[in-house]
C-alpha cells in the first residue's frame, strides 16, 4: 500500500497500529487555489503530502502575508491539527499552490498513536522542532530585522547599476553590504527563490520579478 | 527523592529509567544575574526548575530584548538543549532573575530516554508545542502589529489624561480603543505585568513605570 511508503515511521509499528491508521487516513485531491485549512479553530487533522504543494502562511490585520514553508511530497503537517496539540493554537492559512494530493489522518486517532508509540512521538518531536526553527529564523529576520526588505532593496539597485537582471555576485559579498552573515543571506535568497522572485545559481543571482522586489523593499 | 517529585512523567518511567535519570540529573545552584545558556551553539541539556526564576530571550543586532517567557519551579526547559532536538537552532539566551536551582538533564541522556519512553516523548512534545505557540504569539504581536508599542502609549496617554498612575478601564475597552480583541489585550497586559511595568486588579490597571512604558510606546 502507498501510504506504507510514505509515513516514515510505518516499520516501526506493530501490525495492529498500522492498520488502524490505514484505515484512517484519507486520501484528498484539491485543485490549486484550495484553501486547506484556515486558522487555529480549523482542526482538519495531520496532513501526510502525497503530490503537489501546498504554502502554510500567515496573514497580518492589513492583510499582508508572510510564508512560513512550503510543504512538498512526503512532508508531515503538524499545524493543520493544532487543536490536539495541546499549547499550539497558531492561526495560519495553508493554501494549495499545485493541484495536490495528500493524506489526512484524523487528530484524536493520530494522537493516540503518539501516545502508544515512542516513534511517532519522536517523529512528531522532530517535525515540530524543525517547523519551530524555520518559523522563528523567519519571523525573527523579516519582522525585527526587515532583512527580506533590505535584501530586495539591494537587488533592485544593483540591477539599476549592473543594467541587467543577471547579477554576478556572491552571497558572501551581499552581506557585506547588508551587515548580515553569509549563511543568513543564503536562507533568505533561497526563500525568494521559493517565492519565484530571484533564481539562484553559483556565482549569480537572477531576479525573475523586479516588480515584486521593488514591492518587498518597500514593505 | 526530590527530583522524582519534580519530574512530570516520573511514575510512568521504568525502574531502571528512573534510576539513569535520577543518576544523571545534577542539582545545579546559580546567583540571580549568572547567564545559563546564551546561543545555539551552547549545549547545557534540560533543565527542569526546582527555585527561583529564569527569563528566556532573544536579543536584536541593535541590542533590544524581547522576553519570549519566564521559567518558575517545576516548569522544564527545552531550549538549553537546542542541540539535541534536530532542527531546533535557536540563539536564545536564558538568564536567572532570582537566585535559581534547577536540575540539569544531559541533552544525550533525555534523547536516549524520550526515544524509549512515549510518556517522555510526549510530554515533551507538549512543552514544546506550548512554547512554540507562546513564542508565535508573542513574536507576531510584538514584532509584526507592535501591539506592545501601541498598548503602552495608550496607557501613558490615558495616565496623563486621567492625571495619575492608576487606570479604571477594562481590558475589553482598551481593546476597542486599540482595535483588538479583549483577549490579545490581556494577554499582552500580563505580559506587561511580568516585565514589572504594570500591576493588574479586577477592573483597573495599574502603572507601575511610567518611564518605562513610554520607552516600549517609543521603541
């Protein structure tokens, strides 16, 4: 069975809990432009990615929306079953961005399992600590620090300069001008690579959409 | 043995789990103001509280703190351990507000035990998630509405109107004057209490530090 394949921690069940959870977890298709789920009163379950994509957000009062991640083939989604975690009521919009394929495991049966099965708890452990990681370097870098702001604002101009939108230049060397690590100057290239603004590749940075660059830096 | 009333999940531990644990568990005694834990690099393990009083933050390039939440007896800390839970890198800093004694867990030692144990891994998870919804909440609010800029010179403004510290008005009509809900502005005000700035009683708010506040509405 597919499902087998893709929850990653199926050899480590015992029969009986891999068939309960067989029998729980239903495949969906959405088409592109679902709106999976909506806020934290929104309790659709664990969502186990099968194809497509689906982009988890955040919505200001203004209305102005920051992505968190994006979840691919095989990913787990803890947030869409946020009522049963205890503590983790987190409004957030997940959105599907293809037309996409996934299993959703009902909240009480999934966690029930948690709590039978030390695996499933640390798988669970795992996926939550890398969400909360991503989520705060994000938060922390785009709401205190503005580096997506600053970053945008600094391609836009070098592409005034370089009178191109081929710019050959190093991350390195990007954060030198913006005071930032390169590592960090990595990250945030690679989530507007994400967001379609920018495309990567070694030793340039090509901006795809100078519209919306210019827009970021402005906030 | 102290430490077994402490510890959450004791009774649904092994014999031979308890005692590793218990083994390995060092009481550790820290005058108020020593730095515990400061970045992700630094790796001391769990804490679990016995006295006292730690606060965890996060520090700006420019020097500005932001409390993500204190830590009081019995309460156990994850973040000292960042380095164990993969994917869970954050620079934070821990520091002792009071004279603190606190059990140190090695990060090792817990992991080897939550893998073995679904009581531990799931009471794990729960702290975990309750952190990470405190930590969104407070990082959103704060960093992205400014509620904390805007709830403090509403205070002050009220203060000077009303000619002196202590506020008759209720949460639901700040809330209306900030244009948010009752229960965002509660939340915010206890957190306000917290940091010492003011002191809540049914119906009124209080202003502790006048100076203080103006400096959050400026910030």
């Amino acid at each position: 069975m597919e499902f087998a394949e893709y929850f990653p921690v199926w050899d480590k069940l015992t029969p009986a809990q891999q068939q309960a959870l067989a029998e729980n977890a239903m495949l969906r298709t959405v088409p592109k432009g679902t709106v999976v789920h909506n806020g934290s009163a929104d309790c659709i379950g664990f969502l186990l990615m099968h194809t497509g994509q689906l982009r988890v957000y955040i919505l200001s009062d203004e209305g102005r929306e920051v992505t968190l991640y994006r979840l691919f083939p095989r990913d787990f989604c803890l947030l869409s079953a946020s009522c049963i975690l205890r503590g983790l009521q987190y409004d957030v919009t997940i959105e599907a961005e293809k037309d996409t394929q996934f299993w959703q495991i009902p909240a009480q049966r999934y966690k029930q399992l948690m709590e039978e099965s030390a695996p499933v708890a640390n798988y669970t452990n795992e996926v939550m600590a890398a969400r909360f990681s991503d989520v705060m370097w994000l938060i922390e870098q785009i709401l205190w620090k503005s580096l997506d702001k600053r970053l945008a604002g600094f391609l836009v101009e070098e592409s005034a300069l370089e009178n191109g939108t081929l710019l050959k230049i190093t991350h390195e060397t990007i954060g030198r001008h913006l005071g930032s690590p390169r590592e960090v100057v990595t990250r945030m290239l690679r989530y507007f690579q994400d967001e379609g603004l920018v495309k990567l590749s070694r030793g340039s940075v090509e901006l795809l959409d100078v519209d919306r660059l210019r827009a970021v830096a402005e906030g």
